[in-house]
C-alpha cells in the first residue's frame, strides 16, 4: 500500500537546550483523572463483553463522564464525607442486537464502582452517587462502524505523540507511579488525588507536588509536617535517578500551619470537597500535560477502540514516536501527527508526519527510509492497538 508518509527535518531548539520547560501530571486520584479511569474502564468493560456475547467489538464511545465534588469534613485521626460525591456516566452505546437487549447500563455502573474501589483506597460506596444515561450511537456513525475490513475512521481528526521523554517529563510521570505504587503502601497517609508540576530552569528543576493526605492516618499538625517532609525526601529520591541536574521540591505549599490551613481530606481526593472533573481535562495519553511539545486536545479516554481516531491514533502517534527513537539512530526528537478522513480506512491515513530534529553529523537521506518503514509496519498493524487497549497493555492517561 502506498501511503501518504511525511518525513521532514525541522530547524528548532530541542526541548532538553530550552531555558524553560513545563509538564505536569495529574494523579490517578485527581478528578480529571478519576473521569478518564472511570471512562476507560466502562469501554473496556462494554468491549469485553461485546467480545464475549458477539465475538466482536459493538460501537460505544462513553468518553463523556463528570464529577460533581462532595463535601467532607476531615479532622485530624476521622473525618466524614458530609455530602458524596455526583459521578455522570454518559455517552454511547450499541444497546441492543436485534431484539436482544444488552445490559449497558448495569456493565458501565458496575465498571465504575470497581474502578473507583480498586484505585481509591480510602473511598466508599456511601461516598459516591453513581448514575448513568448511556444512549444508543448516532445512525450514521454506527453504519461506519459496521463496514467491513480495516475499521472505518469515525471522525476526521488527528493524533501526536513524541519521543525521546525529556529528563523532566520522565521525572514527572515515574514520582508520581512511584509514589502511588511503593510510596503509598508504606505511608498509609498519602492520598490518591497526587498532582505534581515541574518547572526547569536552565539546569535547575523544581517540582511543585500537592497531595490531599488522608486525615484518619494524620495524628496532628507535627506529624502532619512529618509526612510532608517524608513525602518530599523521597519525590527527590526518585527525581535523581533519572537527572544530574539540581532538584528541588515543594510539597502543599498553600498549608498555612499559623491558622491550621493543611491539605487533609477524608478519601485521598480533592472530588470530596467541590473539586468538579470531566474527562480530557487532564493528562494527554502519554500521561502527561506538556505545553513545550505538540497535543492533541482530543481526550482519548473512553472512546471506543475500534474506530475512533481520537483515540486510536494518539496512542499510535506515541507508539511510532518511541520506536523510532529506538530503532534509528541519529534522532534528538521526532515529532508524530497521523490525521484521518471520516469513513476512510484507519491503516491509511489522510497523512502520516513525522517532525524530525537531527542530532549533529546525521543527515535525512540516511535515516528517512527506515523511519518510513516504522510508520509503515505500525500501520499495516494498526488493529494492534485495540487488541492492546482491551488487554489493558496501553494507558491513555
């Protein structure tokens, strides 16, 4: 097949020399996060099932969820959730295949609950109200979706990925992991709504972290302070594995300890207190907020796997973008953006673009036709990537 692949070498300062550099992580416990997961795992849940009834994929897109804040009152040692939190699940789904219903309803809820349980540590079911409007898809999008062959694009619209992470994206995205996946288990005190901004300045980052503690594991204002100190020793820790430059770090730097004003919540989320969450507000799929690089605006989370480029081609833009890196040599940054036609087959897209900043001593002619050959292959695959989203293999924030 002979598609549109566009290699081209740009003339610009690589992220790495810039004198300012910006990127943030929302953790999986904010509530832009909380819609994204909950989004995300009702389309897996529908796909599954749709896998296990039909033998196939139906058409759904539930990328529409909003988190209306509680209220709560933590104290030091206890604290209650006053007023639970308001999730809506919306969006779109194949209800029914002849005259046989298909229970979206109860699949999307139940997804939801367990999502919210199994990430969430300190949240109960009293906490939340979940409730669900999933409607039936449009006539024409479902009729794209039931073509044949390769999966038929849904939309018109574009993915982007880049590649190699910078030292401070990479710092931004692995604390928070690890902070969620080691830090969190041995201090019970640390909350799921993690949010971390990094800043560098010429050779020097500084890493802004807020974390809503959980109040029934917090015995007073000293060891309240104790924890943040804790918290921020070890963000440092992780911060030096993967940069030589100077690392600072701020941990709830709104407390005001003279008045008693700390970061304390009942759950481990700001969602119990007012703080309001949609899906695609928050991380790009890459798992990042990054304005010195190129994004998509699209939120990936909960789309449907199949056929919605919204989704489809940010995961492969990055997915290509990685193993370029790998693969060729001779590359400081690529950048990917692969665009769709509506109705048009999703292995051949309108353009696949890749943005190229050459490292010294490395020049096109060498290195375009094996960076055409990493499009191509990923593309004459494509479907891969759905089977990697159902596996849970690819986050997409």
């Amino acid at each position: 097949m002979n598609r549109n692949i566009r290699i081209e070498n740009i003339i610009q300062t690589p992220v790495e020399q810039q004198e300012i550099e910006l990127v943030e992580r929302k953790g999986i416990g904010h509530p832009d996060s909380i819609c994204d997961g909950i989004a995300e795992a009702v389309s897996r849940a529908l796909s599954n099932e749709y896998l296990k009834q039909f033998g196939r994929i139906l058409h759904h897109n539930t990328d529409q969820v909003e988190l209306v804040g509680g209220e709560a009152s933590p104290v030091y040692g206890g604290g209650d959730v006053i007023k639970p939190l308001y999730i809506l699940l919306s969006g779109r789904a194949t209800t029914y295949i002849g005259n046989e219903k298909i229970p979206v309803g109860e699949i999307a809820l139940e997804a939801a609950g367990e999502y919210l349980t199994s990430t969430i540590n300190n949240i109960k079911s009293s906490h939340v109200v979940l409730e669900q409007r999933l409607g039936q898809g449009s006539v024409d999008l479902v009729n794209i979706f039931k073509r044949g062959g390769i999966p038929k694009a849904n939309d018109t619209s574009f993915g982007v990925g880049h590649a190699p992470l910078s030292e401070t994206e990479m710092i931004v995205y692995e604390v928070e992991r690890a902070v969620m996946n080691d830090f969190r288990k041995r201090q019970l005190a640390t909350g799921e709504d993690f949010k971390i901004m990094g800043l560098r300045e010429g050779e020097h980052i500084s890493l802004t972290v807020a974390d809503g503690f959980v109040s029934r594991y917090v015995d007073d204002i000293n060891h309240y302070v104790a924890i943040k100190q804790e918290l921020a020793e070890y963000v440092l820790n992780v911060a030096k594995k993967y940069t030589d430059r100077d690392v600072s770090v701020a941990v709830n730097t709104g407390d005001n300890y003279e008045i008693g004003s700390v970061y304390l919540t009942v759950t481990g989320t700001s969602a119990e207190m007012g703080d309001d969450g949609s899906v695609g507000r928050g991380n790009r799929c890459n798992g990042l907020i990054t304005p010195n690089r190129p994004m998509s605006m699209e939120a990936s989370s909960g789309k449907n796997p199949v056929n919605h480029v919204g989704k489809i081609y940010n995961l492969l833009s990055n997915q290509i973008a990685h193993d370029v890196v790998e693969i060729v040599d001779g590359i400081e940054e690529i950048y990917v953006r692969i665009l769709s036609q509506i109705g048009h087959p999703i292995d051949n897209p309108k353009v696949a673009s890749a943005q190229i900043i050459l490292e010294n001593g490395t020049n096109m002619k060498s290195i375009k036709s094996k960076v055409e050959s990493v499009f191509d292959e990923w593309l004459s695959d494509v479907t891969n990537i759905t089977k990697m989203v159902v596996e849970g293999k690819l986050k997409t924030f």
